[in-house]
C-alpha cells in the first residue's frame, strides 16, 4: 500500500520537538494571537523574503482578505486560471468581483499570460496567478501586464511554500500572496490554517485589522472584519516545520525527478521544469491518454492516485450561468488527460519504482 500523502511519517520524524512544544503553549494559555503565532509571522517573513506575514485561519481567507486589501471590490473584474482548486475563484466572489477565466499553457498547467492580456478590460482590477503544483506561473509576464494596465497580482501560493523564481519566493512577487496550511500542503499544519504576505505596509496593516473584527485597537472596530487568526497551537507545529521545510521541498524533488526520468521513455508527459523557476511538486501531476487503465492497475496494486482537477472552473455548477458557453480548450484538454501520483517528502526510492513498474506494466505490457 501506497497512498498519495503520508503525514504520519512527518509528524513522528519531529514528535518529541511538536509535543514538547504543544505541551509547553497549552501551559502558556495564550490562545489567540500568541507568542507563537507572532513567532511564525516573523519566521515565515524573514524565509519568505517580505517585508511582512500575516497569519489567519485557512487559505481561502488569505486569498479573500488580500483581495479585499488589494482593493478589489464589487462589480470588478479579476482574471484567473479554470484549473485550480474551487476556493481560488470562490475567493473573488466573496468581494462581489467576477471571476474571468483564462485558459492555460498546456506545459505548465498556469495560467497564459498571452490570454490574461487578451481578456483585459476596462473593468479588470486584478489578476491572481496561481503557481499549480508548486511550479511557479510566469510572472514576470504577468508584471509587465500589470504594470502596464494599472491592476493587483494576488499570488495564490497554496500549493508552492517554497518555490522561487531566480532567488525570489512565490508570494514576495505580486502586492499579495496567499498561502494554505491545510495538511496535506508542501507546509502543513495539523488543521486549517494560512498567511497573507506583502510589503506594503498599509497592506500589511489592513489585513491585521481584517483578520480581527475590523478592530485596530481592543473593542474599537473601524470597518467590517472576520474572525480569521491562525492559531496559536498550529503555529507552533508551523514553526517546527518551518525549520525543514526546504529538506521537504528536497524530497519532494527527489521524487519527482526519479519518476520524470522513468516516464519521459513511457510515452507520458511528465510535468514540465521549464525554468520559470523552482518546481516544489506539491502534486507530481502527468499527462497521459492510458489514465483510466494506469489508474486502474495502480489502485488494484493498493497505490494512491487522484485527478487533480477533473471538472475545470468554468465548467462547474456553480459558475453555470456566469461561464455559459465559454469553452477553454487547453484546459479542457489537460484535465481530460491528467493525473497524479504519490509524492511526498518520505518516500523511498524503491517505492518510486514500484509505482513506475505498474506503469511500465500498462503502457508497455
Ligand atoms: C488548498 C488551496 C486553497 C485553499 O486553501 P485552504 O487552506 O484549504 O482554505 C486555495 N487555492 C489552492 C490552489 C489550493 O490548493
């Protein structure tokens, strides 16, 4: 049995560091807003390379309260990628904007820069790149096109703690990044939990306010607010992994170059490091036309395997009226061919090859 991510592994590498220290911030008593969760901001901003972090409480918020710190407002528009999961549009219609998808390049799975400014228009306001699978989006592209029509990048960075692009991390780049810390994340914690980066200090100071009731000071409430801290016990499990968190990147790579090396005579697209900047696989995610009959063996062998994404964004329920009759066909493509495989920081080498020679098995038996 394999599965596609193992926690347990990480956690009892570093129990006795997390229990102690669990142990220790339950006798401490402060809860919200603590020691450690200002300990993790500060750590998290000095790796990160911002001028400020901001905890909150999942990665759906980060992304909602940088839109609203952004300036993003109703009736705006905000271009984005269909291929991504649910929360980064969800996020654009919590502030009453309306979500634009564009289609992707069909090599990196990100979003096309030449579509985003083909799809600009009076009313766009911003633009949040998502960097899938820990592979960063060109934002260099997206830049330019920002700088030169006046709009916000908001870097959804859920998938890719750690990737940087020439020596600069995903979420420094944009005026906002957004980053997750639901478990199963490259940074995971042992619940839901996220961070909002920037360095714009008016930025940085609107989000505390957001995250805590609209208050600036105890009891006085300036605007409209949310309770969304991170808190205090999984910042301390943040902290210990923070510590690691490029040896889990390490791994992570590991594993993805071993199958990328196997599939790329299998006649399968293994995912593309195409020098836009560090690949931090948070999902090793390949293209292939056998995905039935691949995910078929894999699963009668007792080895994990998932599409991410089957239905994109635009085809979903929810979006049935806004997206009526828009078709993507890159992106359509893709998530008709998609799949992925276990990876995670711990895992041996010699299961990478069991899971290649069931492929192997497929495609060439
Ligand atoms: C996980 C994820 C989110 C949402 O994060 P939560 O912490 O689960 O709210 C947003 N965008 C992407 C691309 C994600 O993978």
């Amino acid at each position: 049995m394999i599965p596609m991510v193992n926690l347990k592994g990480q956690y009892h590498a570093i129990k006795e560091e997390i229990d102690s220290a669990l142990l220790a911030a339950l006798e401490a008593t402060q809860f919200i807003l603590g020691p450690n969760v200002r300990a993790f901001e500060e750590e998290a901003a000095a790796y990160l390379g911002v001028k400020h972090a901001v905890g909150c409480a999942s990665g759906t918020d980060a992304l909602h309260l940088g839109l609203i710190a952004a300036g993003v407002k109703e009736g705006d528009e905000v271009i984005t990628t269909p291929f991504t999961f649910i929360a980064t549009a969800e996020a654009i219609l919590y502030v009453g904007a309306r979500p634009v998808f564009v289609d992707i390049d069909p090599r990196t799975f990100n979003i096309d820069p030449e579509q985003v400014a083909a799809a600009i228009t009076e009313k766009t306001k911003a633009i949040i790149p998502v960097h899938l699978f820990g592979q960063p989006a060109d934002m260099s592209a997206l830049q330019a096109l920002a700088t030169q029509h006046d709009l916000k990048i908001v870097e959804d960075c859920a998938q890719s703690f750690g990737a940087d692009i020439d020596g600069k991390q995903t979420g420094s780049i944009g005026e906002v990044g957004a980053f997750s810390f639901f478990p199963s994340k490259n940074l995971g914690c042992f619940g839901d939990g996220g961070l909002i980066t920037t360095n714009d200090e008016k930025i940085a100071e609107h989000l505390r306010v957001l995250r805590n009731h609209g208050s600036w000071k105890q009891y006085h409430h300036s605007e409209l607010g949310f309770n969304s801290r991170l808190d205090e016990l999984q910042a301390v499990i943040l902290r210990a992994k923070l510590k690691r968190i490029d040896q889990y990147n390490a791994g992570r790579r590991r594993v993805g170059h071993r199958y990328s090396a196997a599939l790329a005579d299998m006649g399968i697209t293994p995912p593309h490091e195409d020098g836009i900047g560090k690949h931090v696989y948070h999902q090793y995610a390949l293209l292939t036309d056998r995905r039935d009959d691949i995910m078929a063996a894999l699963r009668a062998k007792e080895i994990g395997c998932a599409v991410y994404y089957p239905i994109p964004l635009h085809q979903q329920q929810v979006f049935a009226e806004s997206c009526k009759g828009q078709t993507l066909p890159v992106t359509e493509s893709v998530a008709a061919r998609v799949m992925s495989l276990p990876i995670f920081p711990e895992l041996a080498d010699e299961q990478v090859d069991e899971i290649l020679a069931v492929i192997r098995g497929v495609v060439l038996g």
